[in-house]
C-alpha cells in the first residue's frame, strides 16, 4: 500500500518536501509499518525518525494503529516550547 507520509521542521528541510510518498508490502499497513518504509526509503533521517511518532487523522498513533487509505499520515518530531 502506498502512504503520503506529511513531514514538518527539520525533517521536511531534510527531504527537501513537506510529503513522502511510502510503499508498504502489507495490505493493511500499521503506523510501525508506515515508519519502517519511511526510514528504509530515507536513510539520511534515520537519527531524527528515532525519535519521532506518527499521527493519524490528527492523533498520535501507537505501532499498533492501522493505517487505513485515505488516512492523514504525519510525522510528529520532538518539539520544545514552554
């Protein structure tokens, strides 16, 4: 399944895009899935992907979290702020 995974901050300047597109071999791909595809296809953000998490439709999603087509997939970085 394809996946257009959103990125943000340092990650986007890194890919050089807001977005990449994804190709996992499950036909029901789950948000570990999703983040393993991204780091394969994107080795140079192996050290920032460590210690990101996905959202899926605006919510933070475990490994465990299905991704379904037509989700909003994104890539939630460490943020600092007060």
């Amino acid at each position: 399944m394809r996946v257009e995974v959103l990125l943000f901050g340092p990650l986007a300047d890194a890919a050089g895009r807001d977005s990449l597109s994804v190709n996992t071999d499950a036909t029901q791909p789950t948000a570990r899935d999703v983040l393993d595809a991204l780091t394969q296809a994107q080795p140079a953000m192996r050290s920032m992907l460590t210690a990101c998490r996905l959202a899926v439709n605006h919510a933070f999603a475990d490994d465990a979290t299905l991704i379904r087509a037509g989700d909003e997939v994104a890539v939630i970085g460490l943020v600092s702020g007060g």
